[in-house]
C-alpha cells in the first residue's frame, strides 16, 4: 500500500474502479483501499446501456466482453396477462443499444483485476476508519486492516466510491433521510431448468405482484437466474416461515414465477434480504474530496439505475479531478453534483411513477404510442441526461400528463 499519493479511492466497487482507472490514465497516482477481499457479494445486477460509456472510458470493455456476461437487450414489464416490452434497439437516444445482466461478484472483480493489471495499487481487507482533511484539501486517512492494525495513508484528494459504506457522509455528518418510502427486498440465485420456454434470456422481467410489489427476474450467462421480490415489509410478513421456506412460498404465490420456478435449486444456502436501502447526502462534493455512485443518493431497484449511476457519477467525477490536479478552476457544483442531479431527478419521477401507478397506466395501455415508448425507452437505457428527449427535459410533467390521459381513455 503506497502512503502517499495524489488521489485515494474508497471502495472498490463499480464506482471506485471506474475512477481509479480514469485518474490513473491520466498520470496521477492513485491508491484504492476496500474493506472487503474479493470476490465478494453485492446486489445490482441488471446493468443498463448508458453506462457502457462510462466502462469504455475507463477501458474496461474488452476485459467485459472476454467474459461473456449474459447480453441484455431490453426490460419486460408483465403484469398477469399484460406485457410492456422494451427493446433497447427502439428508443430515441443514439446510444448503446445493450449492455449486460451481471452477477456482481464476477463482474466487480473483473473490474478490480482490470485496474490492477494497468498498476492501481487496491489494498484489499482494509477499511477507511477516519479521514482528517487539512484547509488545503490534503488528507490523512486511517485504514484499519484484517489483523486490527491500523495505517495511515496521506492523499490530496479523496474519491469515496464506498457505495452502502457511505464513509465520508456518515464521518462528516452529511447523511440525510431519503424521501423514499421504507422497502424490502427478499430475493436469491436460483438454477433456471426451463428458461428456454420464455421469450429469454437476452433481457429482465420485472413482474407486478401486486400494485405496491414486484419481482426482479435477471438470468445469467451461466444459466442461474436472479430473482427478488421488492415491497412494504409488511408483504413479507404474510409468509412466515424460514428464509427458504418464505422465498419458496413466494415463488409458489406469483402465476409468472410458480410454473418456472417450481422444482428450482438454490445456488445459495439461504435467500437473502436488505431493507430501507434509500439514502441521500447534504452535498456530493467538498473541500479535496467527492462523493461518487451509491454514497450520493440511492433511490430504489426498480430501474436498474444504480450502477448506472454509479459508473457514470465516478466518470464525471474523476474528469473534474484531472482538471484540479491540472490547475484549473473546477465548479463542482456547477459541473458535477447540478449534473448529476438532473439525472438522478429523471429517475426519481419514474420511480415515484411506478409506486403511484401512473406507470401502470402507461405501460399497459392498449393505446401506447410507439414514438412516445422509444422516448420512455430511452429513460430505461440511462439515457437520462439527453433534453432533446421531452421526456427527459419535462419528466414529472409529461409523465403525469401522458398517464392522465391515457387512464381517460380506459374509463370511456
Ligand atoms: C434490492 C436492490 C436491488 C438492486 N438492483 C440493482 C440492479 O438491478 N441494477 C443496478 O444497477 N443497481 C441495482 N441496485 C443498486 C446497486 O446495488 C448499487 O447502486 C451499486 O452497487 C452502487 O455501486 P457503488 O460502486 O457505488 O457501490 P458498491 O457496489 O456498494 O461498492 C462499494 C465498495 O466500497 C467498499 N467499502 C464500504 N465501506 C468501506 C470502508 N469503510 N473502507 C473501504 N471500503 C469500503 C464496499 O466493501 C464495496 O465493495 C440495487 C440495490 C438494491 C438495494
């Protein structure tokens, strides 16, 4: 582990990796420190198109493709006999039209591997106990290692890509309550014997359970599939039992899943769950440090935005660095946490679409308007920061709008 250099990067997630490989092409040195060793477990899975930009740039494409993650092409949303198909090929960004379904352990390594491989120093098993910033924006950050000993490593500036960690916020008192109502998420890796009955496994389902709870449905290339159920705790409380007990219970109670999943095996011991995973923080960015992906707000899973979000947070993030370390004046309000934000607000209007049910009466309209879908598409790609898109530029009000008129139609 270096002790002394330009930039120190927190986590070795999506969003650290990203960054660290960025800020490292660009000459500086830099040093990445994760409190876990790899591989190791974290949910976030469906990737989406936009955030190939921000892979490609830090070089991690070719890496990617050489192991062969499964292809995803689009997003189904199916609620009983009702089917919204998305296809990442028909949307109005030119963009990237696919991107992959990834289990996290596999595809976070890959990315670490890669940064180790260009010489990005990643001291594994270390956690960030405490970071002292100086006026100058220098800092002196204490790591604890596995044997309890601890280390000091000087930096003049610091990237926290430390994701659900959220180090510097909750070291500096900058952790806000989300807006967001208080979910749950149960959910598991399972063998997937009858896949090749459904329309698959180049994309995600994303199956209404009932009007306040859905289903993730994510195969992978090696033929296992993700499947969580999302909802109010007070869902799961409607099936008692162990953990397994409780997810085959829920596998049984939904008519997309039962048939599919009847005789599946769990690849893991036991389903696993999180809850109240939404979070925000007073500010992105501060004197010789900027906060990147999960640590500057989550919303929810619905959308597949986090890693999205993440990736391209620390791409942006880690270009305004260069610039500093370079001289020049960096507005990191103006240039980052406003940009950033922008795309995040997109995201929390349909999020908070879903949960209301206007989206409902969008995606399962008989009388969906094709060019009007490719712009909604868009959105479900992470195409977020593109205003040529009215449904970008005007989200909340074309969104309520468009509902409105389409549940009008339904009740003549
Ligand atoms: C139920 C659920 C489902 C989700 N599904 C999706 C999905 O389908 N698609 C999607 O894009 N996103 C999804 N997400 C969101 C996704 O999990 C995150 O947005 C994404 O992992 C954020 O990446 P990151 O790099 O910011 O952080 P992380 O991936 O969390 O990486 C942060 C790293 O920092 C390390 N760290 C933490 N504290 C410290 C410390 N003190 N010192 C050193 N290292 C530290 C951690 O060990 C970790 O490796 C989901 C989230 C939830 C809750």
């Amino acid at each position: 582990m270096q002790h002394e250099v330009d930039v120190l990067v927190i986590g070795a997630g999506p969003s650290g990796s990203v960054a660290a490989a960025i800020i490292h092409k660009a000459g500086l040195s830099v040093q990445v420190v994760e409190k876990m060793r790899f591989p190791r477990f974290v949910i976030g899975e469906s990737l989406l198109p936009r955030c190939m930009e921000a892979l490609d740039e830090a070089g991690f494409l070719p890496a990617l493709k050489a192991k062969g993650f499964q292809q995803k092409d689009g997003a189904k949303f199916v609620w009983d006999e009702l089917v919204c198909d998305f296809n990442f090929s028909q949307q109005f960004t030119h963009g990237w039209q696919w991107t992959w379904q990834v289990p996290r352990a596999d595809f976070d390594k890959v990315l670490a591997d890669e940064c180790e491989s260009r010489g990005i120093d990643i001291a594994y098993e270390t956690e960030v106990i405490n970071v002292v910033i100086n006026e100058d924006g220098h800092s002196v950050t204490t790591v604890k290692q596995k044997d309890g000993t601890t280390d000091t490593i000087k930096a003049k500036f610091i990237v926290d890509g430390s994701g659900y960690g959220r180090v510097l916020p909750t070291l500096f008192g900058m952790n806000n309550e989300s807006r967001q109502h208080t979910r749950k998420a149960v959910f598991c890796h399972i063998t997937d014997q009858h896949r090749e009955n459904y329309v698959e496994p180049n994309r995600i389902i994303i199956g209404v359970h009932d009007p306040e709870t859905w289903i993730w449905v994510i195969p992978f290339s090696n033929g296992n599939t993700s499947v969580g159920y999302v909802g109010k705790p007070e869902f799961f409380e409607l099936f008692p039992g162990d953990a397994e007990e409780q997810f085959r219970a829920l596998l049984a109670a939904n008519a997309v899943l039962a048939h599919r999943f009847a005789d599946t095996e769990f690849i893991w011991d036991q389903p696993r769950s999180l809850q109240a995973w939404s979070s925000t923080t007073d500010t992105f960015y501060g004197n010789g440090f900027v906060l990147t992906g999960n640590v500057t707000e989550f919303l929810d899973p619905v959308f597949s935005s986090g890693v999205t979000l993440a990736v391209t947070s620390a791409q942006k993030a880690a270009n305004l660095v260069i610039k500093h370390f370079n001289g020049e004046q960096v507005d990191w309000q103006k240039d980052y946490m406003d940009i950033m934000l922008r795309g995040i607000d997109v995201f929390r209007t349909y999020v908070n679409a879903w949960y209301d049910g206007d989206l409902f009466d969008i995606f399962f309209s008989e009388q969906r308007d094709s060019a009007i879908m490719d712009k909604i598409c868009s959105i479900l790609a992470g195409y977020v920061w593109d205003e040529r898109n009215p449904f970008v530029k005007n989200h909340e009000k074309n969104i309520r709008n468009l509902s409105r008129y389409l549940r009008s139609l339904k009740n003549v």
